[in-house]
C-alpha cells in the first residue's frame, strides 16, 4: 500500500462521515414505517384521588397480528424488536392492577384509565404491543403529573387590607378547572377573583377562619390554612363588681373589657393619673380616697380606645357600732 493510497483513504474517512449516518437513519426509518404510538395530550396534570384518561393509538405496518398489549412504566433502550426481556406490564403491578382499565383495542387503541391517582403515580407511561413477528413501545410515552392542592395566603391580615388566597397545584390544571372555596369547612360563594385564587377586599374581623378550596367535581380538598385578621380595640367598657354602693373598707374590682386581635394591654386612670395596668384593677379595703373617675384604655399595634368615665363613689360607714 503506498504512501498515497493510505492518505486518500484517510481523506475518504475524513470527508465523509455524515454518509454511513444518513444511510442508517434511511434504514432506520424504513424498517420503522408504519409502526408508532401518539398520546393526545402528552402531558397530564391530574387531581390526587381523581380518574385519568390517557388517549393513545397506535400503528404498525399491515399483515402483524396484535399478541399483546400492555402499559409499562420502563422504558428499556432498544428493546423494541423482537428480543430482550418485556418491561413490567403494569395490570401485573399491585399498586395498579386495581386502579388500571384497558379502554382500547387490539387493533389501534391504547387507551387507558388510571383511577384515584395518588403523588406517587406521576411519572412518565409507556404503551408496549407485540404482534406474532415484533414488538414496540414508542421511544416518549405519556407524562402524568398528580398534584394536591395548597392554600396559600398571609398568615395575618389588619382589618381593612385586601387579602388575595391562591389555591395552587403543582402542575396546571385544565382551564376549565373551577375552584371552590371554604372557610371554616363552608362553601363561600362570593368574591371570587382570578379562577384560583379568592379576592377579599377590605377585609373584616369575620373572615378570619380556616380556609380550603377544592376543583369542582372532584373530592380531593386542600388543607386548611389559618387566616388571622387583626384589629384595633373595638371598644373598652368597664365593669365594676360588686356593682351598687360602694362601702369604705369594701373589696371592689373593675374590670375592662375590649375585642381586639391581638390582645390588647390595659390601663388604669384615675382623673388623668396612671394607677393600675391589666384587665382586672382590684381595690381591697377601698377607702374615700379612692372616691373618683376611673377609666381604662386598651391598646394593640393597631390602636387605642378609651372606656367612658365611670364614677366611683365610696360611702362612709354610717352605722359604726360602739
Ligand atoms: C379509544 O377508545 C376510547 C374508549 O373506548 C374512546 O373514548 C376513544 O374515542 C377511542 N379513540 C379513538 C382515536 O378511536
Ligand atoms: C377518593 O375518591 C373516592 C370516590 O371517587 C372517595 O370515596 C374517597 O373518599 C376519596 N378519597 C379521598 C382521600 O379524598
Ligand atoms: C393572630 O395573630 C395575633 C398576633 O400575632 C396573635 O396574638 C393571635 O393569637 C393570632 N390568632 C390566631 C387565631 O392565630
């Protein structure tokens, strides 16, 4: 072999490594003609615990007979003629056989339902036949996503703020997918805004629950999520007990009473005069000195609110004995 010769060989070598490729891509697609499986949608996004139906044909050159047909879970590389063992069939899978229904054919429809589908069920599907000279599955099979459902919202809203609720899934849901609301385990009809997610306007201490929400015509529901609404004291009232006449040497106590999340701190006037802090302000062994205007003022983050006056009006015993 001479220097020459090696050198144009080389050159061959060099110059055309695209055309073996080609030529074995054209032998590829003609021995494969005819045979292949499509899913319609490719992608499903399902509720936990709801039915799924994956739509599926498939093809194959004519004169096959059909064997068997089968869903799997493996996809094993190459194994699509007539050699190497079968992935798992799926029907032969405890944590399917009851769930799975074969609603196809042996002819052209692969078409399955999976029942009360669970987290652990996303994953990707594959559709395997095996007629009386090959066997196939499609090199993508068909991509299920389960997904629960999450509230999600602030924690803490002040009475007066707009709060929106979002009622997320891990993948996307259809659009025609119509969420439903709850607070305290009722369903609420008002206010929806975007389709998942609940608008409260100008919030009130009353919408302050346990919130959920769920698809409409499936059961699964989200957790609850705690919505605290916060606000101001409302108002301060004053108690005093024992209530009617005030006798000197007497126990009495006053106490004020306020709404406001959070609890509010307490305090003591007498005239302007700071005295006491705390709800309950207890006077033992009361005293005419103690003769006077008392009030109390409750106070949190979000305001402040003074009781009305209340007159303390302490009598001297008037029937001493001795
Ligand atoms: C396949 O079978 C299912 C269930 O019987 C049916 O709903 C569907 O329309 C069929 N698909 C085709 C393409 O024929
Ligand atoms: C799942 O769905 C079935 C009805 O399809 C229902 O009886 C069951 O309670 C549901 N399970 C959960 C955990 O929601
Ligand atoms: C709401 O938030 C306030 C302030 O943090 C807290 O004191 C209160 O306990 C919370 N209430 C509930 C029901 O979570």
């Amino acid at each position: 072999m001479s220097f020459n010769t090696i050198y144009l060989m080389l050159m061959l070598v060099r110059m055309a490594p695209a055309l073996p490729l080609i030529f074995l891509l054209m032998i590829h697609s003609v021995s494969s003609a005819g045979w292949g499986v499509s899913y319609s949608p490719s992608h499903i996004c399902a509720l936990k615990n709801s039915s799924v139906i994956m739509s599926c044909t498939y093809t194959y050159p004519t004169g096959h007979q059909i064997k068997k047909v089968f869903w799997t879970k493996v996809f094993i590389r190459g194994n699509n003629k007539n050699k190497g063992i079968d992935p798992p069939d799926l029907s032969n899978d405890i944590e399917y056989s009851q769930r799975l229904q074969y609603l196809g054919d042996k002819q052209q429809n692969c078409t399955i339902r999976l029942s009360h589908v669970t987290l652990k069920d996303s994953h990707m599907y594959y559709f395997r036949f095996i007629t009386d000279k090959d066997k196939w599955t499609g090199k993508t099979g068909v991509t299920l996503s389960v997904t629960d459902l999450q509230v999600e919202s602030p924690e803490r809203v002040t009475e007066g703020d707009s709060v929106r609720l979002t009622c997320k899934s891990s993948c996307t849901l259809t659009d025609r997918a119509t969420f439903i609301w709850y607070r305290n385990s009722q369903p609420l009809t008002e206010r929806r805004d975007r389709n998942n997610e609940l608008l409260l306007q100008s919030v009130r201490r009353e919408d302050a629950g346990r919130y959920s929400c769920a698809v409409h015509g499936h059961n699964h529901i989200s957790p609850a999520v705690q919505l605290n609404v916060t606000y101001p004291p409302k108002k301060a009232l004053v108690s005093i007990s024992p209530s009617g006449e005030t006798v000197s040497g007497d126990s009495v106590t006053l106490i004020c009473s306020s709404d406001s999340n959070p609890p509010a701190e307490i305090s003591w006037f007498k005239g302007g005069t700071f005295v006491g802090s705390g709800r309950i302000y207890n006077i033992s062994k009361i005293s005419s000195d103690d003769s006077g205007e008392y009030k109390c003022r409750s106070i949190n983050e979000h305001g402040e609110k003074y009781s009305d006056a209340v007159t303390l009006n302490v009598m001297c015993e008037l029937m001493m004995v001795q």
